[in-house]
C-alpha cells in the first residue's frame, strides 16, 4: 500500500522532494551503461543488434545531458549555446553542395574551447539532431550525435590546459577528429549492412572503401579550424566576459 501511493504520488509529481527525478537519472545513466554491452551480447548469440546500438548511443548522450542541466544553466548560456547549436547546423547546411566537406566539427571544437567540454557535448549532439531535419534522421542520427558530442567534450577537456590554444595541435585535432568521426560512423555502415548484424570484417572493409571520405572530413577540419579560430573564437571571448557565463570573468 505504501509504495502503491509513493508511485501515484511520484508520477503526479507531488513527492519530488522523495528525489524522484533524481531516481529517474539514475535508471538512465544504469541504462546507458549496460545496453552497448548487451548489445555486444546480441552480437554473439547471432541476432540484430543495430536498434540496440543506436538505443545505446542514444542513452549514451543522456548522462551529458543530465550533467549540464544540474549545473544550472543561466538564461544567457542556454542562448549562447543554441546560437552556436543554430550556427553548426546552418553550417552543415550552407556546404550541403560539397560532399563531406563540412564545418560542423570545427565549429563545435571551438565553441567548446570557450565554453567547455559539458556545453560542447550538448552543442555537438544538438547539431547533429536539428542539421538532420534537412539531410534526414535515421537510426544513424544517434552515432553522429554521439561523435560530436564527445568531439565537444574532448575539446572542452583538452583546452583546460591550453592543448588546442596554437594552430598545429588544433589541427591536429581536427585531423584525429574526422578519422574517430568517420571510424564509429562506418560501425553504422557494418550494422546497416545485411539485416542489422555486426561483422568485424565488414567493418575493416568499411572504413578502407571510406578512406577519401576519412581525408575530406579531415582536411575539412583542420581548414575550417584555422579559419574560424580567430574570428569566432574573439566573439566567443568577448562574449564570455561580458555576460560572465561558462566560467568567464
């Protein structure tokens, strides 16, 4: 009888003092951790596993989600952080015309130099989620999701220290960028292929025919880099000053 009431309590939403939405956090950060593995599971024994991999990609971004949002984000970081979601996605659709050649990486490479690594991570994925509206969703809308928020992530993280702050570590970066980007990608391109089942091989064979598309990624990376670092990075800092927000003075 008690937990009958916690529940109906719980789901109206009159015991969130109980930490209910704090329980729900942990189910999903559970859940993220085990569905990639227990797909891995589904591998072995024979069956599908590419609605798996995507649900775990999916679940995968939530504890990053969960993260920013317990920072308590003010008003001014939430726009910030959808200007720059809005100016990657815009990106990405301005260069449609030229295949693979897109500004999306670097864009949320810098913005999470200034903002770091928990907004880049929200940035990233968002980009890839709203950007897909025009070029499309599908069950690979969460492995690109997952790629630039860690490549968000990674950024916010490296630049603590100042790692990305001169050109040729930054390009660097964009470089690693395309091939980590391109290599989970093609796991997509193996899942895909017949009937949802993983295959090592498939995979190798993937990732050598996707070579030139690998080289464009890259050099994409590392031209937009260096062409947007000064210019958007100055707004990027000044604007963190200004309004005190991500850190800033």
């Amino acid at each position: 009888m008690r937990w009958t009431i916690f529940w109906q309590d719980w789901i109206s939403g009159k015991r969130s003092d109980m930490g209910g939405k704090s329980f729900i956090k942990r189910i999903l950060s559970i859940a993220a951790l085990i569905t990639v593995p227990l797909a891995v599971v589904l591998t072995a024994a024979g069956l599908r596993w590419d609605i798996a991999a995507a649900a775990g990609a999916v679940l995968c971004c939530v504890p990053f989600f969960m993260a920013f949002e317990n920072r308590a984000p003010s008003p001014r970081e939430l726009v910030l952080a959808a200007v720059m979601t809005a100016f990657s996605a815009a990106g990405r659709f301005i260069f449609a015309p030229i295949p693979f050649f897109k500004p999306v990486s670097a864009i949320v490479t810098i913005a999470a130099m200034y903002f770091g690594g928990q907004a880049g991570f929200m940035i990233g994925a968002l980009s890839a989620l709203i950007s897909n509206i025009y070029f499309g969703q599908g069950a690979w809308t969460p492995f690109q999701m997952l790629c630039w928020g860690l490549i968000g992530l990674a950024a916010g993280l490296f630049n603590k220290k100042g790692l990305l702050d001169k050109p040729v570590p930054l390009c660097v970066y964009g470089v690693i960028s395309g091939v980590f980007f391109s290599t989970v990608m093609d796991v997509w391109t193996a899942l895909s292929a017949e009937g949802g089942a993983f295959s090592v091989s498939r995979w190798v064979a993937a990732m050598a025919a996707s070579l030139p598309i690998t080289a464009v990624y890259c050099v994409s990376n590392a031209v937009f880099l260096l062409a947007l670092r000064k210019p958007l990075g100055k707004r990027l800092e000044r604007l963190k000053t200004k309004y005190g927000v991500f850190g800033g003075a």
